[in-house]
C-alpha cells in the first residue's frame, strides 16, 4: 500500500528511475492504469507534444498542440477576473481553430457571506466570492473537449479539477506576488530563505503545542 511506501523522490540524490529502475516495484500495475481507453489517449497526446517539441514552443503552443493532437472541437477557459486581458488574449488565439467557451471566477456573483467565508475586506458587505464548482459545471454542461485554467486561485483550481468532466491543463498559475511565476520563490535566495525558516518555525510551534 502506498502508505507503507517512502515516497520521497524529491530528496533522492540518483533518480535511476530515469534508466528504469523500478525503485517500488509496481512498474506491472501502472503498466495497467495506461491500458485504460481515456488516460492511454491523453497520455499518448502527452507524450506526443513532449516529443515533438521538447525545448522548442512556449506553454501556450504547446496547449494549442496537445488540443490539435486530442482532436478537439470545443476548449473551455476558466479565468481569473484578475487575468481577463490575459484570458481575451487567449481566446482569441485559441478561436483561431477552436470554438472556444470562456467563464469567470466570479460567474453568478455569489456573495461570501452565504457561506461564512473569510474576506479580503471587513469594509466589504457583499464581496463576491469564486466559483470554481460553477465555472467547472457550465464547461460541463457546454460539452467542452478540454479545459484550461487561467489563473484560478490555490485551491479553488483544485475545486475546479474535482468538478471538470473534460481533462484540464493549467496555462496560468496564479501568483499576485511574483507576477504568476510561483518558481520565482524557488529561484530567489531571499524568498527560499524566508519560507525555510517559516517552515521550521511552524514545525517547532507545532511540536510544541502537542507536547
């Protein structure tokens, strides 16, 4: 069971599983998950675009690829309504060659406060939350072919995922600091720093308080 497993591939220094090395022994039942009709399409798609055009055309082609690939007719965007010049620009790049169907995060205009949700601001008696159960079951109820996320917030990206009939790839990872580049938190000494000793603050807070 994979609860019984030492899933820590990310500290492992060899990484011989790039030469075949089956470190958990399961090779045989993964092998089986790809027998299946839907993921074995999306995944030989997948695979394709890697192929074709390792290295050599930025996310947003290689979406467009993958579509063409997966033979698409109808893609679905669901944005941010912080990214909606982003999101205009897309779809009019993707109607191209698509029938595109577009949905904001904020659809339906549902107000926090239906639901005791935290708010961005106490001042605000009616802000308007997101809907990402909503977005998803609109580009289901419209029979989209794939969706694509542009942008939605952590988590509410996750709701979406769960909702969504049609498979989704994500264009636009939402990141109000860094300018929608969450590896920038990685790549800069100063932030990397910071959350490492965060980290270790809340661990030692959170050992304390059970102790």
């Amino acid at each position: 069971m994979a609860e019984h497993l030492a899933l820590r591939c990310a500290s492992c220094e060899k990484k011989d599983c790039r030469n075949g090395k089956d470190c958990f022994g399961r090779a045989d039942r993964d092998n089986k998950i790809y027998e299946d009709e839907n993921i074995s399409r999306l995944h030989r798609a997948a695979s394709a675009i890697e192929a074709r055009y390792y290295c050599k055309e930025p996310r947003l082609r290689e979406v467009i690829l993958l579509a063409r690939e997966l033979c698409c007719h109808k893609i679905g965007l669901a944005f941010c309504v912080g990214l909606e010049s982003e999101a205009k620009i897309v779809a009019d790049i993707l109607s191209q060659e698509f029938e595109v169907v577009s949905v904001c995060c904020k659809v339906c205009g549902i107000v926090k406060s239906d639901f005791n949700l935290e708010q961005i601001s106490s001042e605000n008696s009616k802000e308007v939350m997101c809907n990402p159960a909503g977005q998803a079951e609109l580009l289901n109820e419209s029979g989209t072919d794939l969706n694509i996320l542009c942008g939605l917030c952590v988590g509410h990206d996750a709701v979406f995922s769960m909702m969504s009939k049609a498979p989704v790839t994500t264009l636009i990872a939402k990141d109000r600091v860094l300018a929608h580049n969450p590896v920038g938190a990685i790549y800069s000494n100063y932030i990397r720093k910071r959350m490492l000793v965060d980290g270790e603050s809340y661990q030692k807070e959170k050992e304390a308080s059970v102790g």
